[in-house]
C-alpha cells in the first residue's frame, strides 16, 4: 500500500509538471502533439502486452479504441457528474467507461479467437476492428460518416496536458507491475511455448484472455483520451492503418518493453511533425518519404528494436538488499 500511495504522488506530481511544462514553454500546437504523444504511449503500452509479452498478433487495436472513444464522447455529451469548476473530473470516469465497454469487447472478441494462433488470431482481430468501424459509419445515432461533433473537452491546455500524462504515465505503471507479477511470468511462458506453459499448469487461453482484455482496457481509454483532445470523432480515424501504426510502435521499441514502446511512441508522433517544414524548402511534401526510410534503417540496424525486451531498470543496475 505504501508503494502504491508512491507511486499515485510520483504519478500526479509528473503530470503537473509536464502540464506546467507545456503550459509555460509551448504553443497550443506543441501541446496537441504532447497530447497525441500521451495517447500513442496509452495504446503502444497496451498492445505490446498482447503482441510482445503474450506473443499473439492482434490487429484490432484501432476498434477497442473506436469504441472507447464513442462510448466515452457519447457519455459526455448527455451524462455528467460533476459540473462547474469541478467538471474536469468527469473525463477520468468517461475513460473508465469507455475503457470498461472495450474490455468487454475485448472479450467477446477473445474468448472465441484467442484458441488461435499467428494469422488467424491477426486477421480474426483485423475484421472485428473492420466490423466495428462500420458499424459507426451506419450508425446515425452517433454522426454515422459526417462524424461527431462537439465533444467536449477540458477547459484549458493545462488541465488537458495534466490529464493525458496521468492516464498515460497510470497506463504504463500498471502494465509495468502487471508484467512484473506472476501473471508477467504466465505471459512470457505463453509467448516461448504453449505445450510446456500447458504442462506446468498454466492455464494458456485464459492468459491469452486476461492480456487481451487488459489490452483492450486500455486501448478504450486511449480512444476517449483521443475523442476529448480532438473534440470531433469521425470513423476513418479508426481505419486499419491506425492499428498497423500502433503496431509500427510496439516492433519499433521492442517486443516485450514498455519502456521501449514509450520512446518508440515518442519517436513516431514526433517525427512527422518535425518533418513538416522540409516542405516549405522543398516544394515537395517528403515527411513520410523520410519517415518510412527512417522506420526501415531502424529495423535494419536494430532488428530486435530500439531496447529489445529491456526495461528501464535494465539501464540502473540496483544491487540486491543483502548481496555482498
């Protein structure tokens, strides 16, 4: 408990310094990338779990969060609980909700697939994000194709800021503990060999299950973290190229490091932008020409990813309480 009570103050004392950080340094535009920034590491962190600690392939990352951000802009648009100067508490509970719907999804989806392997499991995933962004094409009721407008959002770029690293910085926290636990261990004996993980008593669809729904968990509260940034929502942001752009993150920083899947989110939000006034020398728009080049050298030299399967506490070597 007292490492949890830690945790929470190193927690929110990060988040209200890099809100404040953003609020006294950058313009309104810098601070939108560090919020896409805090959702790229949401849905990185989330995915790796699946993808490099599970070892499954799921390609259905951008539908749990199509749903989260639905669920979470609807529930804003007619439900409050707080109002006035405390309204800003209501979008932690909007992520709990739209991350609570996605993980049933994620379940619905999980029980039935996750009997799979390899291509199937990717391509099951892959028609269940397709299902679900066509199903909010249809669907009138939330804007259909001309999208939803007027989500709203926090007041102000602080708020905002401090809230998207809280749930991004909680994101990785809690997959962070959760892959260092005897459930991490389940995780990484699936991924090496089924049959032998089977032998020793683990009970393998369930902690391909347990890691999909956590996964889809937290892809729901990045997609609601992404419906009160944007403050519109429209299906084609959750096309099947945005889960192959999650995808790019998790092999980019290493399968099987969440540490690496923050940098690597980092690195693809960051890099596009950066790349944007080569243009007005150029004449010519080669931001994703240098982007994709840039992806390919890094698998080249780095095949494994930029930290393999390390972890931040790789790098400080503590020396073990009693050992001489």
């Amino acid at each position: 408990m007292k490492i949890l009570r830690s945790a929470l103050l190193w927690l929110i004392l990060f988040s209200l310094g890099m809100a404040a950080f953003s609020q006294g340094i950058l313009n309104p535009y810098q601070q939108l990338i560090l919020s896409y920034i805090a959702i790229n590491v949401i849905l990185a962190t989330s995915l790796n779990l699946v993808n490099g600690f599970c070892g499954q392939f799921s390609l259905g990352h951008a539908g749990f969060m199509a749903v989260g951000a639905y669920v979470s802009a609807v529930l804003s648009l007619h439900f409050k609980v707080f109002t006035g100067s405390l309204d800003f508490l209501n979008f932690p509970f909007y992520a709990l909700a739209g991350g609570s719907v996605a993980a049933v999804a994620g379940w619905l989806v999980g029980m039935p697939s996750l009997k799979l392997r390899g291509d199937y499991l990717a391509i099951v995933t892959l028609g269940f994000g397709e299902i679900i962004r066509v199903i909010l094409l249809n669907m009138e009721s939330v804007g259909g194709a001309r999208g939803l407008y007027g989500v709203p959002g926090p007041t102000n770029f602080f708020v905002g800021t401090a809230l998207a690293f809280f749930l991004a910085g909680g994101t990785w926290l809690v997959l962070w503990r959760l892959t260092q636990s005897s459930f991490g261990r389940a995780f990484l004996s699936v991924k090496e060999d089924e049959v032998a993980s089977e032998c020793m008593g683990v009970n393998t669809t369930q902690t391909k299950v347990f890691a999909f729904v956590v996964s889809s968990f937290f892809a729901g509260v990045g997609g609601s973290l992404f419906a009160h940034t944007t403050n519109y929502l429209n299906p084609a942001s959750f096309q099947f190229m945005k889960s192959v752009d999650v995808v790019i993150m998790v092999v980019l920083g290493g399968m099987g490091s969440l540490t690496g899947s923050v940098l690597a989110a980092i690195f693809v939000t960051i890099l596009p932008e950066a790349l944007r006034p080569l243009q007005e020398y150029t004449g010519v728009d080669l931001r994703m020409v240098i982007y994709s080049l840039s992806l390919i050298l890094l698998m080249i030299l780095r095949p494994q990813g930029l930290l393999g399967s390390r972890e931040w506490n790789s790098f400080f070597p503590f020396k073990k309480r009693g050992a001489k």
